[in-house]
C-alpha cells in the first residue's frame, strides 16, 4: 500500500476526487433541476 503515498499517486487521487465531485453535483442539478438544462440549452 506504500504507493498511496507517492506524490503521483495523491496528486492523481486528489484530480479523481475532484473530477467525481463535479461529475456528483451536475448530476444533481439536472436531476433535481430539470429547468435549468432548458434555460442552458435554449
């Protein structure tokens, strides 16, 4: 397990983490929100 704590691999957990938090909210907002991918769209 000792390559969790090369500096590559944290960077790359951190862009991962980063990327799927994004990915989590937009979804969130199309789902909860399906107004506002019309007023985007249109």
């Amino acid at each position: 397990m000792s390559f969790l704590f090369h500096r590559r691999t944290q960077k790359i957990a951190k862009i991962l983490w980063g990327v799927i938090a994004v990915l989590i909210i937009v979804s969130m907002v199309i789902f909860f929100a399906p107004g506002v991918t019309n007023i985007l769209l249109s």
